[in-house]
C-alpha cells in the first residue's frame, strides 16, 4: 500500500469519524437538537438524514454519508442517525486495523460479519399483528427523540390510519398551516387543498362538477417590444369592450359545461384570474379557487382522475363530479376535496411556527414509513442497543472480526451518553457491563438499555421496539458503506466543461 493511498484513506475515515462524533449527540431518545442556519433559514431538527443534507460538507466523502443517511430514510424512514454513527464506529476500527492489515483482509472480514449479523438479525426478529394498537406501539419507539414526543401516539395514531388507508405514501397528502398546537394536526379524508374558494365566507359540504383550467382568464398580454398606440377616447371604448366580450365568451364556455367549481392555476406570466373574470363567474354562480400551484394540479389530477386543460376549446363534455367540503377551524379557512371510496388522505399539519411545523411534517413522514415497512415485514426487534449489543458479543477467534464486532457497541454507549448515563463514568461502565451480562444470561431476556428509568430493562415488556427492517438496513447499509469507503485509494479532481 503506497503512502499517497495510506494518507487519502485516512482522511476519509477522519471525515466520516468527525462528522458521525458531531451527529452522535442526536442518537436517541434523549437525543439533542441541532441548529442550522443557512442564510435567513433556520432549521431545528435532530433528524440525520436532515441535518447531513443542511449541511455543506467540505470533504467530497460527506456526500457518501449524506447519501446513506438519505437511502435509510427513504427505505424505513428511522435509523438515519444509527447508521451513520455506525459507520462511523467500524471506520474508527478500521483505522486502527489499517496500520496492521490491507484494506482487502478488513473488507473481506466486513463480508463475513455482515453475514454473520444478518443472522442474528433474522432469530432476534418478533412477529408482530397487523392489529392497529399493535401497529401503533412499535411506532411510538421510533417519534420518541422527535419534536413531536409529548403527543406521540397521537401521532402514531394518525400514521397508522393513514397508511392503512392510503397504502402508500405517494397516496397520503401533508399540508402544512401554521398557528394552533401540535395536538391539533389531524387526519382528513380527502384531499386538503392549500389554497380556499374565493371570497366564500359560508360553509359548503356538497357535490360539485369540477373543472381545472392551465390557462389564464385574463385579458391577453402583447409581445415585450409591441407598442399600442391609442389616439381618441373611442380607441379606449374599442379595447375594453374588446377585452370585456373576451372574458365574457371564456366565462359563457366555462358555464355552458356545467362547471360548478373552477379552479385555477397559477401564471408567472399574467394574472390567472382578472377581477373582470371573476365578477362574471360570480354572476354565473361558479365558484373558483386560483392561484394553485402546478405541483398541486398534478397531485388533483393524478388523485381524482381529472385532466387538467390548457384552452376553453378543451372543455371535456362531461365533468367530474367531487365532494367539496369547506369549513372553518382554528380561525382558518380549509377545503377539502372528496371521492367516496377513494384512498387518498391529507393529514393537516399544525404548530406555533414554521419550524415546528416542518419539524413535525419530518416526523410524521419517517412514522408513515415505519408503519409501511411493519406492514410489508411484520417483524420487531427489542431496541435500547440490544441487538447491537449480541452483535458485538459474536465470538470469533478472527482479530479483524473481533475488532469490527465491538464497533457496534456505538449504539448502546451513545445511548448511555446522551440519556446522561455518563454523569458518572463508573456507573456507564456498569451499565454496558451489565447489558452484556444479562445478554449472555439466559434467564434474562430482551434486555436493552432504558434511558428513561436509567437501567438495564426489558424491552418488549416496556414496549422499547423496532421493525426489524429498520435493523436489517441499518446494519447492511453501514457495513456496505465502510467496505465501499475503504475501496477509496485515490481523490481524482476534473474540470467541469
């Protein structure tokens, strides 16, 4: 192994190590809150996926971690801080491993640990009902380190029902409105729009025919170099009688189909709907709501099968016809779109401030994904580092297995660490001692650490939980990604052209 090798991939593992040392103090219940600031936004969160994408990494290798972090998000949706301070524990090993051994011996022995903590992964794992209250239970586990703790099965609650509804997240709809308490966000059938009827001050809880317009109901604008010219009052006349007929032959199109409720999407170009469109709308008792965004008028249109059309010559004959419900809760106006027997759902989102409402919008997002792995692998494993702790006590008379093996013992020790087990230095040390002893004892069973009592306890009986996908990901996905970075021998810098 030649020097320049030796010093890039050591700096690799220094920049993975120092990254994982800031992100440990996030892991678990007990776990801190970072602040990032990037300009004028400030985010509050101690998600990792989060923080790691806030973050400009300097080193190009943060990438990889920000990626993992990322990959475990998407596919469990909990974990994204384990894994990386996982990784960050066995490439610590693997540096001191690398002053005795080549990289290919360590990345050969990570092979044969990761099959090896499969195994364990597969007898530890529980079957779990598909019950609801079950459901609900091991998700709890998993929004104990969030914002939204103090109502966590309020809100596992919600995710379950959502999910089991909507059977998958493309389904599910959040919206976000600030103001209330978090206890207030909510589950809603339907589809909860972010934008309300125009000027409607009544409640509304009835069928209407729908039509959704991409184009403007305004007066046409001219060519940026084009130049009217107009000589006498009677050339004024002419114009605005020729924009009045102009909006009044859209407006008679739009009613001739039997729409009840337009809406409208928004133009960067011109106004989407001219005050003169509406008061003719208005006239023609159709109702309206403008200003929608694009990404919305795709998600309507996917929802409820309504195509959106971009000229009034598209108008299709027959129009869909929707539930529109329209109520007003805490001091604000919403509207919802309803399909009987359809599956979406909107959950409504609430909070004191835009942080905490995207802070939320994070959590309920990660527990709809652990609801849909519990749902596709309907397994548990008991938590509180327990199955970390039985993978650091595989025995092995292999040096470099050995060594990776007590990596995993990360897990439980920042467990101990941020619950402020590490007041006394004694007592921490106990603590993991006496896990591995329980372990090894086989009268006791499931034993993890419980940070809100500050012992060694019984996971499944005090309901410290989770699937066991979670565990399965978080484990492959570190080893994969510690062997992948070992791999790494050379930093090769290109100019873009």
């Amino acid at each position: 192994m030649n020097q320049r090798s030796a010093i890039i991939r050591n700096s690799n593992i220094d920049a993975c190590v120092s990254i994982t040392d800031s992100l440990s103090s996030s892991l678990g219940p007990r776990g801190l809150d970072k602040m990032i600031v990037c300009g004028k936004d400030v985010t509050v969160t101690n998600d990792g996926a989060t923080i790691l994408t806030k973050l400009k990494g300097v080193h190009p290798v943060s990438k990889i971690l920000t990626n993992l972090s990322q990959a475990q998000d998407e596919a469990c949706g909990d974990g994204t801080t384990s894994v990386v301070v996982l990784t960050g524990a066995l490439l610590k090993a693997c540096k001191s491993l690398l002053k005795l051994v080549h990289p290919s011996a360590i990345i050969e022995a990570l092979e044969r640990i990761k099959i090896a903590a499969n195994v364990i992964l597969e007898d530890a794992g529980i079957p779990i009902g598909d019950s609801e209250g079950e459901l609900i239970r091991n998700v709890i586990t998993s929004l104990s380190s969030k914002v939204v703790s103090s109502c966590a099965e309020e809100m596992a609650l919600i995710s379950v029902k959502a999910m089991k509804k909507a059977g998958s997240l493309k389904n599910i709809k959040i919206v976000k409105k600030v103001g209330g308490s978090i206890e207030e966000t909510k589950l809603v059938d339907g589809v909860v729009l972010n934008k309300n009827i125009k000027d409607n001050i009544q409640g509304i809880n009835r069928k209407m025919k729908v039509l959704m317009a991409q184009f403007c109901l305004s007066a046409p604008k001219t060519n940026i170099d084009s130049k009217i010219l107009i000589e006498d009052a009677d050339a004024m006349d002419r114009i605005i009688k020729e924009e009045r007929d102009y909006i009044v032959n859209i407006c008679k199109k739009i009613k001739e189909s039997g729409c009840e409720l337009l809406i409208v999407q928004k133009s960067i170009m011109r106004d989407s709907l001219s005050s003169l469109a509406y008061h003719f709308l208005k006239k023609l008792n159709i109702m309206v709501i403008e200003d929608v965004e694009r990404e919305e008028i795709d998600f309507i249109s996917k929802t409820f099968g309504i195509k959106p059309i971009s000229d009034v010559d598209l108008i299709p004959s027959e129009l869909r016809e929707l539930g529109i419900k329209e109520e007003e809760e805490s001091g604000e106006r919403i509207t919802t779109l309803i399909d009987k027997g359809n599956i979406y759902v909107s959950i409504l989102v609430r909070g004191s401030d835009n942080m905490i409402v995207d802070e939320t919008e994070r959590s309920l997002v990660d527990a709809l994904s652990v609801v849909k792995s519990l749902i596709d692998n309907p397994k548990k494993v008991p938590g509180g580092g327990h199955i970390e702790m039985l993978i650091s006590m595989i025995e092995t008379e292999d040096m470099i297995e050995r060594e990776l093996y007590k990596a995993f013992e990360c897990i439980p020790y920042y467990l101990c660490r941020n619950g402020g087990v590490n007041l006394n230095v004694n007592k921490k040390e106990n603590l993991l001692e006496e896990l591995r002893s329980k372990i090894n004892n086989k009268s006791y069973r499931y034993q993890g650490i419980n940070i809100r009592k500050g012992k060694v306890d019984n996971m499944i009986d005090h309901e410290i939980v989770q699937p066991l996908s979670v565990s399965v990901n978080v484990v492959n996905m570190a080893i994969e990604t510690t062997a992948m970075i070992l791999k790494i021998d050379d930093v090769l810098p290109t100019n873009r052209i």
